[in-house]
C-alpha cells in the first residue's frame, strides 16, 4: 500500500483506509482557525497596553481576521473543488503560518492588522476545505461520527484557545499566541501530505467568478457593519453604506445566481426548507455561544479578578459538554431525527442564555458554570446534524461550496452575536455606570470610565482619584458591568428563542424529509465515485 494515495479521490473505489487517521488532520487544522480568535480575546489587553491601541485599533486586531475570512470562504471553497482539496487546505496552513509568525514580530499595529488578515485568508481557505475533504472521504454510514468530531474541535477550540493563551501570557509576551499556532499548522500540512488523499470535482466546469466578487462584496460589507455599528452607531454613514452595499450586493448575487448555468452557490437550494432550516439553526446557534462568551470572558477577568489562564480554565467545561452532547447526538439523530436534536439543541442553548439574565454584582463563577454547559451541550447536540444536512445538499462537485456555505453561516452568527450583543452590553454598562457615579467624578474621567469595564477599573487606578472615590468607582463599574450583562442574556435569550420558533417552523419534519428523498439524497448518488483507494 503506497504511503499516501496518489489518484485523486473522486477516481477511487471503495474506502480510504487512512479516513480516521486523515479526520484527525482535518480537526487539528480546525482547532487553530477556532483558536485563533477565542485566544486573542485573552491576550487583547496585554496587545492594547503594549502596543498602545485605542478601542478602535484593538477592534480592528481582532477583526481584521473576521472580515475576510467570512468574505471569502465560499469563493476559495469553489477553487478548492476545482483544482485540490487538500492543496487549499496545505495553501491555507501555510498562509495562516506566515500570518502567524508576522503578528508575533510586529510592533507596528497596522502591520498586525495585515498580519491578522492574512491569518483570516488562510482561514477562509483552511475551513471550508476540511468540510469538503470530510465528506468527500468518508462514506454516508461514517459522516454523521466524523462531522460530530469536526463540531466537537469547533467546541474544543473555543474553550483551549484562551486556555492556551492565558498559559503562555504567564511567562511569555502576547506574541507567543500567535506563534502557538505554527507547530500545529506545521504538524497539519505534514500530515495532509501523508494521511490526506487528493480530491477535486470532476467536470465541474468555470467557476463563476462574477458571483464569486459578489459574495465577497455582500459578505464583506455586512460584516463590516456588524462589526462597526457598535462602535460608530448604526446611524453612522461608514455602517449604512456598508448595509446598502451589502444589500444591494446580496440582491444582485441571487439574481445572477438564479440565471447562471454554473452558478457559485445554487441559491434555489435555500427552497429546500431542511438546508434553509439548518443555516438558520448553525447561525443563531454560534450568535448566542460567541456573543455570550465573549462578555462571560469579561465578567471572570474584570468583575471576578481571574487572571487569563484561570479565565480559560473556567471555561473549558463549555468544551467538555460539547464532547458530552455530540456523544448523544449520534445515537439519538438517527432515531428521532434531525429536526427534533436541532431544535431541542435551541432550546437548550436559549435556556443557557436566560440562565445568564440572573447575574448580579455578587455572582461568583458557578452562577455561570450552569449556562456554559448547557451552551456546550447545545452545540454538540445540533450543529452536527445541521452541518450534515447542509453538507448533504450539496453534490460532490460543489463539497468545498457546501463548506464555505456552512461555515460562513457560522462566522456571520458568531459576528453577529459579539456585535448586537456586545453592543447592547456597552450601552447598558453606560448608562448604569452614568447613573451611579454620574456628578461625583470629573466629566474626562467618567466618560473614560464609561468606555468598557477594563477602562472603568483603570480609572479607578489612576494617580488623582482618592482611594475611598476609586473603590466606589470600582463597585460601580462592577455594579454596572453586572447590571448590563444580566439586561443583555435577557435580549440575547429572546433573539434565542425566536431564532428556535423559527428553525421550528422552517425545518421538515422526518416524514417530509423521506418523502423528498432527505437531505443526503444528491450526495450518496454521487458518493461511490468520490472514495479514496486502498
């Protein structure tokens, strides 16, 4: 047996050997793309104190990686079916290493913005590719265990991310967080080119690279929005421009994809209510668990004092009921369907988010403890049978489609949940803190003070404030910081549960599913060409 298959997947008969092997290929080079943003979190106030970033700098760090990357997963996903699978995912290793090591040596903060969108180019690539190699090697009886293991490392990553940066902050500058990724990546390309079998679609025609700009073009302007709209206002002209532009840009795109022969993405699969129910369901689903994390993160390092790597220690039950819920996932998805996992998943998480409506300024960590297990079990439970019908609607030629389709979904959820929510969050720690300290500070110092809860305890620090003046501004800020993240789970919980009435209303129940011939159909018809040799 020939040590890595040297025909190309679509050309083989029967099972690839090494699948197993090759899943666990797939998974590392998820983790680092998941742990890429989940460990900058950790890291961003040791980056904004030594590079002296403002708000807006340290934003545009963490989202410069964002924008492109859910811009452009579809289109590299489309050039990955067309020419190599594995080769776009080596391709996006490598970029997302090159990245990686200039963010480390930067001291520039324009050239680590570049740094993290290169990062975010190697991403777009790497994501959809895994999915699309996924599929393409495991058989229809297999994919339902491999994607809950792809679901599990997305669950995995979110939790180690800021475990692993908070370890590394304790002795070594923040550059060490992006060069932690290198020695995975490089262990991922090693083991693409040895265990990973070549695939691309066969006769899969141009690629349709009008739609492809408009994607990029209405992906990226909407993201762009989400992402400045908590900071400038939505009123602003930069975010309304760039709603209208995506607009504009999302219309066009379907009328041209409706019209092309080839087209990027056929969106007349959105008609197909299980693969239009389960974008939904993977959207809301990483709204509430990105949005919530990302204020749980601030509440355990700022209102609670835990340093970085206690802070992602308390987080990693979130990434054991992850594991917990895709364990039951696959033996209860085929006997009660995916309609009823996905929405119990829902459900679940929305419940998670209410609980987290209960904080108060004397909550300590097991307040949270209850809400991140049931967000894990939630994403464990359902995203898995959604990306398995969202992956099954798609024939092997359009796999790296599929991916792209899939996991842009999950980005635009995941900025969405951090923007709305973390907007709501922002506006809701103002007011409270204006309504407690309001006309007992110097106006400078309580508009500084108003910027974020970090900004708020720094104030408190500051040489000119009297001791029994800043510990009143230290409870007020965590008073308020509590407050605001109790009206904010409370909004997020209600975003939750209508996300859940509507996946309810939207996904066909199993009967319809058969009688359609289920989400699978076009991708088992198509599988038997698409199996790595022996």
């Amino acid at each position: 047996m020939p040590l890595v298959a040297t025909t190309p997947v679509e050309k083989m008969t029967g099972l690839y050997p090494r699948r197993w092997f090759a899943l666990i290929v797939l998974c590392l080079s998820l983790l680092i793309v998941v742990m890429a943003n989940t460990s900058l979190i950790v890291a961003a106030p040791d980056m904004a104190k030594d590079l002296q970033l403002n708000s807006s700098d340290l934003q545009w760090v963490i989202d410069g990686y964002t924008v492109p990357y859910a811009a452009l997963m579809l289109v590299l996903g489309s050039i990955g079916d067309k020419y190599s699978r594995r080769g776009a995912l080596i391709t996006g290793l490598l970029l997302f290493m090159g990245g990686s090591v200039m963010g480390s040596q930067m001291d520039d903060t324009n050239l680590v913005i570049a740094a993290r969108a290169l990062m975010g180019v190697g991403a777009a690539v790497v994501m959809p590719a895994t999915l699309s190699l996924l599929v393409a090697i495991f058989p229809k009886r297999e994919r339902a265990r491999a994607i809950t293991a792809w679901t599990a490392t997305s669950g995995l990553g979110i939790a180690v991310g800021p475990l692993v940066a908070g370890w590394l902050l304790q002795d070594h500058a923040w550059g060490s967080t992006f060069l932690v990724n290198v020695p995975i990546a490089f262990a991922a390309v090693i083991g693409a080119l040895v265990l990973v079998p070549p695939s691309k679609a066969a006769g899969m025609g141009r690629i349709d690279y009008a739609g492809g700009l408009l994607s990029i073009v209405s992906v990226g302007s909407l993201v762009y929005a989400i992402i400045e709209g908590p900071h400038l206002g939505w009123s602003a002209g930069p975010v309304v421009a760039g709603t209208v532009i995506a607009g504009v840009g999302l219309l066009t795109f379907t009328v041209w994809e409706a019209k092309h022969p080839h087209p990027m993405l056929d969106v007349r699969k959105f008609r197909l209510r299980s693969f239009s129910g389960s974008m939904i369901a993977v959207l809301y689903f990483f709204f509430g668990a990105f949005g919530s994390i990302y204020y749980v993160t601030q509440f355990l390092q700022f209102v609670l004092g835990y340093d970085a790597l206690e802070t992602g220690i308390r987080l990693l039950p979130l990434a054991g009921a992850v594991f917990v819920g895709a364990a039951v996932t696959g033996g209860l998805t085929p006997k009660l369907g995916m309609k009823a996992m996905v929405v119990s998943g829902l459900v679940i998480g929305t419940a998670g988010v209410f609980l987290l409506a209960q904080v108060d300024k004397d909550s300590t960590y097991t307040a949270f403890l209850p809400a991140l297990l049931l967000l894990g079990v939630a994403i464990g439970l359902s995203v898995s049978p959604a990306t398995d019908t969202i992956m099954g609607s798609f024939p092997d030629s359009e796999l790296g489609v599929g991916g792209g389709a899939n996991d842009t979904s999950l980005e635009l959820g995941g900025s969405l949940g951090i923007a709305v929510l973390g907007s709501l969050l922002g506006t809701g720690y103002k007011d409270k803190l204006g309504d407690l300290v309001g006309g007992h500070l110097p106006a400078a110092a309580l508009d500084a003070a108003k910027e974020s809860v970090g900004a708020g305890l720094a104030v408190a620090e500051t040489p000119g404030v009297g001791p029994q003046q800043a510990q009143a501004l230290v409870d007020a800020v965590r008073e308020s910081f509590s407050h605001s993240v109790a009206q904010t789970s409370l909004v997020g919980g209600i975003i939750m549960a209508v996300g859940a009435m509507v996946v309810l209303a939207v996904l066909p129940g199993r009967k319809a599913d058969r009688k359609t011939g289920g989400h699978t159909g076009k991708t088992e018809r198509h599988h038997q060409d698409s199996l790595a040799a022996r």
